[in-house]
C-alpha cells in the first residue's frame, strides 16, 4: 500500500465553495433542522435551497447536466450542510450513492436517461442493497430477479433504505443467479412508479429523523431487461465498488456533524458564566475544546485525502489503496463525531441534554454515521485484509 505521496491540495475554488455553502446552510438550513428533526419531516426547504444553488448532486459531470464537481467539492458541500443539519446532508450525499452505480457500470443510456433529472433537481436517487438478512453480510440476500424475455420480475424485500418514498429512482441489487454466490446479483434501476413497487412505514429513529428510512417491497414488480446496471452478476462488485467511493460521503457528514457540535460548543463556553468566570476561562475545559478541534482537523484531513483517491478512480487512475482509505476516513470520522458531540452535550451541562439547543440533536445524529454504509467492526475487517493481502 502505497501512501507515500502528496494526498490533496484544496483549491481557491473548494475554499469559495466551502465558504457559498456555509453561507446557504446558516441562512437556509440551519434554521428549519429542530423542525425536521422534531417533526420527523423530510426538509423540504433545505431541499429547496440546495437545488436552486445547483447543490443537491454537485458530482454528476457536466455531459449529465452537472457541476462536474470532484469528489473533493462534493464532501466539502456535504460536510457544511451537515454542519448545520445531518438529515440534510443526505440530499446530495445519498444522491450520490444511488448514482454511482451508474456512473461506474452503467450503459450510456441509462446514464442519459436518469442522470440529468437528478442534476437538475427534478429527482432524487436512493440505493437499495440491504435486507433485514443481509446487512453486513451484503451477500446473503434474498431479493430475486428472474429474466422473462425482455424483462425480469422482482420480488423480495429491502431495508433500511435512506429517503425512500422521497427519491425517484432506485439502484437495487438482486439475485438473479443463486448457484453463483456474489457473482449472481446484479444491479437495476427501479422507478417509484412501477408496478409492484411499494413502500413500508417510516422507522422511527434516534436520529436524522428529517430522512425518511423504509423498507422497499418488490411483488412480481416487473423491470425492463434495459434497466440493468452493468452485465448480469456484475452487481455485487459494483455495489462493492460504488461504497469505496461513498462510504467517504458519510465521513463527510460525520465530520460535519462533529464541526457544528465544537463551534456550537466554543460560543456556548465563551458565554456561560460559572464562579465568576466564563467557562472558557477554565483549563479543564480548554483542554476538551483543544481534543475536540484536533480530532475534528485530523478527521478532515483524512476525509479530504481519501476522497482525492476517490477522485483518482473515478478518472480512470490508478489508486491502490482507495479502499483502504475510504474505509479509515469514515471508520475515524464517525468515532471522532460520536466522541465531539457526546463532549459538546457535556459542556454545555443541563442545557446540552434539552432539546433547545442543538448539540443534544448532534449527539443522536452522529450515531448513525457509525452504523451505515458498513458498520465501523466492519469498516476495520476491510482495513485489516487491506493490510495483510
């Protein structure tokens, strides 16, 4: 594993984007998160502001009606509005989960027919490899697709499936060959209008309760042959191949999260006044400000480099060790965000545990970034046989 070289440079222009989002997120986002959380509503005016500043799928390429935006840009959008609102976060960054696929495997008619809604803000995108079996163990599922001339029929059950019923459009792995293992499931396309598609209950959730999680229900739910992503039973290694470049975009979020839990946390302390003193005036507490700020930096630094490599691999280069690095940013990030906002609910005491003040929304927020995409007991499995190959 080679890691021995310059990892990333930010550019004038990732600064002035960091900067216009940030902008967008306090004035646009941040303001209506309590709601989405508290509602459990999906935020449909932080939906809003992103696409009319062309924000909801900065990573499609300009032939799709894109940005064109690197993957760098794409977690430092992800990473600001997380900043100010984790369900929020996920408008761009499972936009892009759902479309990787495509971009990696699928036809150019599929990319010319389901990219450019998406770019446009006209559609969302979600991404359907999970069953109540088959979590970590991906390739243990049930789902079916059996060919019937020009077309295959789907059933099977899907789970936990981030903005279902919101999105448009599904990418949804399923086993068409089951004497062949992981090299019998293959990837589609699944429209919200089809026939035989439908949607389970919302899940009531400790956290980034403002996107919807269901359970996707596939009965004799018939899928044009054209819509397959890639050759038949390339599915799973495109799965695979689309979470090295993904699981980056949850570092993101995590890392966003952690950021608006310490700045949150370094006003509140500057203000609070306790034996005749700020709180900022004491060392105990300069010390877990100055943990949390190294932490959130080192966490940053690895997302950005990770997502250089990712970057890479998507112009077709060479990057050996991206699944190593993908795996170790999200991994990190995720701890690091569990760790930052637990400490900013601390201190701010009383006030940190009620839901007038956002950092106790961080604290649930952040749990989950240790969760999905591939659970951090995972993400360390991945890391480990990266190492000893």
């Amino acid at each position: 594993m080679n890691l021995d070289y310059p990892a990333f440079g930010l550019t004038p222009e990732h600064e002035a984007l960091r900067e216009s989002v940030r902008a967008l997120a306090d004035a646009k986002i941040a303001p209506h998160a309590a709601k989405a959380d508290q509602a459990a509503e999906f935020p449909w005016e932080s939906h809003d502001a992103l696409v009319r500043a062309e924000l909801q799928a900065v990573h499609i390429p300009e032939a799709y009606g894109g940005a064109g935006a690197d993957a760098i840009a794409t977690v430092i959008v992800i990473e600001e509005v997380a900043r100010a609102c984790a369900s929020s976060s996920l408008i761009p960054a499972v936009n892009k989960l759902g479309t990787v696929p495509l971009l990696l495997a699928a036809s150019e008619e599929l990319k010319q027919r389901y990219l450019p809604p998406v770019a446009r803000g006209a559609a969302m995108f979600s991404y359907a490899l999970s069953e109540a079996e088959a979590g970590s163990d991906a390739a243990a599922m049930k789902a079916r697709a059996v060919r019937d001339g020009d077309t295959f029929i789907l059933n099977g059950t899907k789970r936990w499936i981030t903005n279902a019923g919101i999105s448009e459009y599904y990418t949804v792995m399923a086993v068409t060959d089951p004497a062949a293992g992981p090299a019998g499931i293959s990837a589609f396309v699944v429209e919200k209008g089809d026939a035989g598609f439908s949607f389970g209950a919302p899940e009531h959730k400790l956290g980034i309760k403002g996107s919807p999680t269901r359970e996707l229900y596939f009965d004799n739910c018939v899928i044009p042959a054209s819509r397959m992503i890639g050759a038949e039973g390339s599915g799973f290694r495109t799965a695979l191949a689309t979470l090295d470049h993904t699981r980056i975009t949850i570092a993101a979020q995590a890392l966003g999260i952690a950021q608006g839990a310490l700045d949150y946390a370094a006003g509140y302390v500057r203000q609070r006044r306790q034996f005749g003193r700020a709180l900022a005036e004491f060392q105990g507490v300069q010390f877990m400000l100055a943990d949390m700020a190294m932490k959130v930096e080192a966490a940053r630094q690895l997302t950005y480099a990770a997502a250089a490599r990712s970057e890479r691999a998507m112009q077709g280069e060479a990057s050996a060790d991206l699944t190593f690095m993908s795996s170790a940013c999200k991994c990190f990030a995720s701890d690091v965000a569990m760790e930052v906002t637990t400490d900013a609910v601390q201190l701010l005491g009383g006030y940190g545990y009620v839901s007038d003040y956002p950092v106790e929304r961080m604290m649930r927020d952040a749990k989950i970034t240790q969760i999905y995409e591939g659970t951090n007991q995972i993400q360390r499995i991945v890391m480990a046989r990266q190492l000893l190959k």
